[in-house]
C-alpha cells in the first residue's frame, strides 16, 4: 500500500487531501495552510512550476480547481458521518491500544515511510513537516523542550491510515475537528452539509450547551474522530508526561472553529483558556513553518531523542 502525505488546501485552513490516485493509495495533509487559488501552484502542495516536474500555471490551476472539488467532497463525507455514536465507537475501539507496540521515534518512521517518493508534486516526507515545525518552535521558545515534542508527535496518529490501525478513510482521520453532542457552529468549514448528518436533528445534541455544560472543559467534550484525538488518547493513556498544554495542542490542533473563529468558548474552563494561548503559538508554527530547508534528521535525533526519554515510556501501545 502506498500512503501520500501532501500538503492540504481549504479555505479556512486545514488538512488534507488529495483523493487516492489508485484503490489503495492515500493522502493525507501535513497540516498548512490554504492560500489564494491563484498561489496553490506554490503554495499548495504542488511544486512551485520552475520545479514541478509537469508544472506550469493552466495546470496548477485546473489542479486547484479539480482539488476544491475534492476537499469539498471530503468535508461532505466527514461531516455526515462524524457522529456522538461514531466518536464513541471509535474512541471505545482505539483506547484499547491492542493494535501496535512501537516508541515515539518509531512511529514518526513508520509515518515517514508510507509516502510515495514517486507522486511528482509531493512535497516533504512527514518527518520534515514534524521536525520543521518542531525546530521552528524550538529556535523562538529555547526553553520550552515540552512544546518542541509536542509538534514532534503532533502528526503522528495519522498513522490511523495504515493497515495495522484499521486502515481507517481519510474523513476520519484527517481536517478540521469540531465538538459532537452540541450544535456545529456556523464558522466550520462547509458548515451545510451538517443538515446530513443526523445528530442535527436531535434536541439532545442541537443546542448551545447540547450534552455539556457552561465551562465543563474540553477534557469532557467528545470532538470529531481524527489523528488528534487519537494521539491525545495514545499520549495520555500510556502515561506521558507532558504538562496539559501539550495534550490540549496534540488533542485540538485541527479545531479552527475554537483557535480560528474563537468559537465554542463556552465550554472552556480557566486550564484550557491557559491552553489555548500556547495552541495560538503552536499553530503558526504548524501552519507556516514549511520551510523548504530540509532538516538534517540524523542531526537532530539525539535531541529529540532525549525528550521522548524525557516524557514517554521507551515502547507506548498504539
Ligand atoms: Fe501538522
Ligand atoms: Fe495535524
């Protein structure tokens, strides 16, 4: 099986997605953002046309354009299907950890070499999008070696895609996340194919508050199924020890409706409102540290290394 990791392409921001290439071909994001159509061929996960092997602008933007589609497509499926039961179900399902044993380092591998070298307008491998945000974080904030291993592992439950972990599609692994259990709030993307998604009809979860409650914290709110929850699951139940802002940062990375559009403040308590400060300065750095310097692993291994040791168990179940 061949997984792409690719650049990603929205309005608002996001993650993901190309549609797969051939039956058992994937793509998933690595997380930047969206530009202006005009600058997709650049900035989107195309090379830029001096470099791309095909490139030039008519058909970067027949790419965009046919792209669009297809992000859209995807965010119909996710929010149809991304559901109370659903989330349960899964979270049920993935708490059990009985798929993998594997550490921290191995895992970002693993994640690494399931992209196809062969797909022209591929950009990085995943790693260079985890060590690139990770040492863009680390060059401004020295200190704090917490946050440089959480952009490390931030990305790294994408691995949800591999066939060792369900193989799961890409709307449930990959994009923005939102809250289930209370209504979808207007500033999530492609907010109107909500009207399909059963929960939107049910007085129980269709409201404000819905199953929760003013201040009740994110800890006890269910969001949509993806690569976030899972690693926030994965970190937190194999013992880490990574302080609470860097779980909130693994958990709700992908939640532009709460980081972008500042909704769903209602149910933050005072921890998370001090979260979600540090969410603001990671997300700049996941979002716009696709530098194009390529980073010199083996370098940098030693250090990261050293934190994993720092804050996990030498072998983690997945
Ligand atoms: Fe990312
Ligand atoms: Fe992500």
């Amino acid at each position: 099986m061949t997984v792409v990791v690719e650049e990603p392409v929205f309005e608002t921001q996001a993650e993901i997605v190309k549609k797969p290439l051939e039956n058992n071909d994937l793509v998933l994001d690595a997380g930047f953002k969206m530009p202006e159509v005009k600058d997709l061929a650049s900035e989107n996960g195309f090379a830029k046309p001096e470099t791309n092997a095909f490139g030039n602008t008519f058909r970067d933007y027949e790419a965009a354009t046919e792209r669009k589609k297809i992000v859209e497509e995807f965010y119909k499926q996710n929010h149809i299907h991304q559901t109370v039961d659903f989330v349960k179900k899964m979270r049920e399902e993935y708490r059990k950890l009985d798929k993998v044993e594997m550490s921290i380092w191995e895992c970002c591998e693993l994640l690494n070499t399931v992209v196809d070298e062969s797909d022209p307008d591929l950009d990085e491998p995943q790693i260079q999008h985890l060590l690139q945000t990770a040492e863009a974080i680390r060059k401004d904030y020295p200190n704090e070696d917490w946050l440089h291993l959480t952009a490390l592992i931030h990305d790294l439950g994408k691995v949800l895609v591999h066939p060792s972990f369900g193989e799961l599609p890409q709307w449930a692994v990959v994009g923005d996340t939102f809250p289930v259990g209370c209504a979808f709030d207007e500033s999530i993307v492609h907010h109107k194919y909500f009207k399909e998604n059963p929960d939107y009809y049910n007085p129980e979860y269709n409201t404000k508050y819905g199953i929760y409650s003013e201040g009740c914290g994110l800890e006890n709110v269910m969001v949509s199924w993806g690569h976030d929850d899972y690693m926030y699951l994965v970190a937190k139940e194999n013992g880490t020890t990574l302080p609470n802002a860097g779980l909130f940062i693994v958990r709700f990375h992908s939640f532009y409706a709460l980081h972008k559009a500042g909704a769903y403040m209602h149910l933050l308590n005072d921890e998370d409102k001090e979260s979600l400060k540090w969410l603001h300065v990671f997300n700049k750095y996941d979002l716009y540290s696709k530098s194009k310097v390529r980073i010199d692993v083996e370098e940098v291994k030693p250090y990261y290394l050293s934190l994993i040791n720092k804050y996990f168990p030498p072998k983690l179940r997945w």
